[in-house]
C-alpha cells in the first residue's frame, strides 16, 4: 500500500509521527544533532552504529552513543556484526538499556566494516543474513528493523529477496539505501529496486539515498510507493531541510530557508547542547565538523571557517561565533584573524601561544 497521503509509519506498537527519517551517521547524528532534528520534523532516528561486542561498550564512544536517557522520541539502537549469537545479546543489552527499537545495520560499505564480514557484505551471504535476524528478533521483546542496500554489486542486487527473508523473520520495518555495496556513496542512486522491493513486501519501506530537497523527497515517494524516507548527509549544516521535506510531504507547502537570526540561534543552541553533552574538551572538537558545515550553508565564510574551527575552548568558539553574527547581520565582513572584536583578538593570540606548549600538541595528536 501506498503512503502518497502522508500517513503515519506502524512499527510494531510505534506509530511514527511523519515520514521523514534521519540516516544513521558515524561520527554526525549523536545526541545532540538528533534532538535537533528531531526539533524539525523528525519521526525517528536510530544512534550511530554500535559494535555488537558488548565489551567495547565501555568506552567514550559507546558510552556516548547508548546515552538514550536524554533522547527526544523513539529511543532506536542500530548494532552491526556478523555473529548470530553476539547480534542476539547486543540486542538483549540495547533493550535492557532502555532501547524501544533495536535497528541491524546490513549498510554500511566501510572497508573497515565490510572486512569484518559485517555491514553490508552480510548481503553476499543471505544464509548468514537469516541466521542473524532470526536471532535478533528472538533475543528482545522490542521491534526491530533493518538497514540495508540495493545489493552488494550490480551482478548481485539481492534487495529484493533480502527484504522477503527479512519480512518473514519478524523484521518489522526496512530502510532501503538506493546504492549497492560496491557503489558507496559514489554515483547516483537509483530507486527501481526500492520500487520492487516495496512491490514485494507489506513491511513498511523506508527509502535512502540522494534526497537532498524536499522536491526530491516527493518524487522518490512517488516513485517507489515507500511508506517514508531517510536523510543523511543532506541534513549536515542545514537541519531545517527536514522540517522542509516534513511539510513538503504532509502539506504539499514548505517554508524558505531560516533568516539569519534564526540560523545564529539554531547553531548557538547546537553548540550549547554539545558542550553540555560531551564536556569542554570533546564538545569543542565534535562542534568543529557541524560548524564547517553550517558555514559552507552560509556561504562566503571560508576565511571564517578556518579559524573558528581551530578554536580550543568552548568559550571562544562561542564568541566567534556570536561576533560572525554580529557582523553579518550589520553587513559588515566577518570576522577574520586580522577584523576580530575587542578580547577575541587578545584570546587568540593566547590561545595560539598555549597551542606551542608540547603538551597540547600531545593532546591533540591523541584526540586524533
């Protein structure tokens, strides 16, 4: 059945308030960048992906990426591995944790990933496939979904049969990214086989890949009959493109892009909620990346950029920002190492002093 008139996503007792989804994405949709985008129109986005060997799951990273106590919505857990058994109690602990939705990332193509026979080249083995979501769904009461890709090539585009196994396992939801493995994020994605897939199961489907404008997200609707998209790397810098395709589907109408003011508060409040989140020392340099990102929106800020991300305190960060602001909206040219505001150009130099200190160059290498 057809999703055209923007009804809401079943899985299992969660009815989805919209159709528009959040990729998952290493190192990008943490905490605080999911409950922004849940803020614009998001019905339901999972934690970056997490190994199934629970004893990892100690370190910071992990740590981080289980914090479900302070997610907005649907707490959703995406494991990834290769092993049945280990697949069953990553699932087991997720739950335990709090997770109301344990997703399996079958979509991954990092080389790091794919040689651990886990991500997406579990596509090359539907046998194995079976095995790890028949143990999945066994080992929690909660639903469980997967995310997976067209195939592993084009002389292996096994979508099709892969959602047909998934669907009669007890998978509850499919979210299909329109590449194969072999393709990575290269090329464009295609959606002939998402169509077929939707055609071939009464799962919700859940299409991924290239949709970047609220246009875009229309036609792939239209298109493959899914039931709802995802976004990933469209959303990087610009959140409010969520709410955009979320009105988009729902209203037919969607708003411009936000004035100014309200970029400066959406990327103050992202700040302030990664400093909060990860510490001074962490918050600072995971802020950097969304900066960059936020500034490429804004175009005309390169000379900017380059040096608010290379800032090592929170506080002027901060300040750097909130100066850009200031002079962008006088119409005056940011803020450059040279144009900087009384005490910013002073905290610079200090802080370009303390950057020579050997210890902070050991720091920084171990962060990296």
């Amino acid at each position: 059945m057809s999703n055209h008139t923007g009804q809401d996503i079943q899985i299992g007792p969660y009815r989805l308030d919209g159709q528009v989804l959040l990729a998952p994405m290493a190192g990008i949709s943490d905490v605080p960048f999911r409950n922004l985008c849940h803020d614009f129109g998001v019905s339901l986005s999972v934690t970056e992906m997490t190994t199934s060997d629970t004893a990892l799951w100690t370190s910071a990273k992990s740590r981080h990426r289980l914090q479900l106590n302070e997610i907005k919505g649907i707490r959703a857990v995406q494991i990834a591995g290769s092993e049945p058994l280990q697949m069953a109690d990553a699932a087991r602990a997720a739950t335990e944790l709090g997770a109301q939705i344990i997703d399996i990332n079958m979509g991954c193509p990092a080389k790091k990933v794919c040689r651990k026979l886990s991500g997406s080249a579990l596509l090359r083995d539907e046998e194995l496939v079976k095995k790890i979501l028949v143990a999945v769904v066994a080992a929690t009461d909660v639903p469980v979904t997967l995310k997976t890709r067209t195939g592993w090539d084009k002389n292996l585009k096994n979508g099709v049969r892969i959602a047909q196994l998934a669907e009669s396992v007890g998978i509850q939801a499919l979210a299909i990214h329109g590449r194969t493995r072999a393709c990575a994020f290269r090329g464009k994605a295609e959606y002939d086989t998402i169509r077929a897939i939707k055609n071939a199961v009464k799962i919700p489907i859940i299409a991924n890949g290239d949709i970047d404008s609220p246009e875009s997200a229309s036609e792939v609707i239209r298109y493959t009959g899914a039931d709802g998209i995802m976004v990933g790397r469209a959303a990087r810098g610009k959140p409010w493109l969520l709410q955009q395709i979320s009105d988009q589907l729902k209203k037919n109408f969607y708003a411009p892009p936000p004035s100014i003011e309200t970029r400066r508060d959406i990327i103050i409040g992202h700040l302030d909620a990664m400093y909060r989140f990860y510490g001074e020392y962490t918050g600072v340099r995971v802020a950097r990346k969304h900066l960059g990102w936020y500034l490429q929106e804004l175009g005309e800020a390169n000379q900017f950029r380059k040096i608010v991300v290379r800032a090592e305190s929170s506080c002027l960060q901060m300040q750097l920002i909130k100066e850009f602001f200031r002079h962008r909206l006088q119409g005056e040219e940011a803020v450059t190492a040279h144009s900087s505001p009384p005490g910013v150009s002073h905290q610079w130099r200090k802080q370009k002093e303390q950057e020579n200190l050997p210890g902070n160059q050991t720091d920084r290498a171990k962060f990296n």
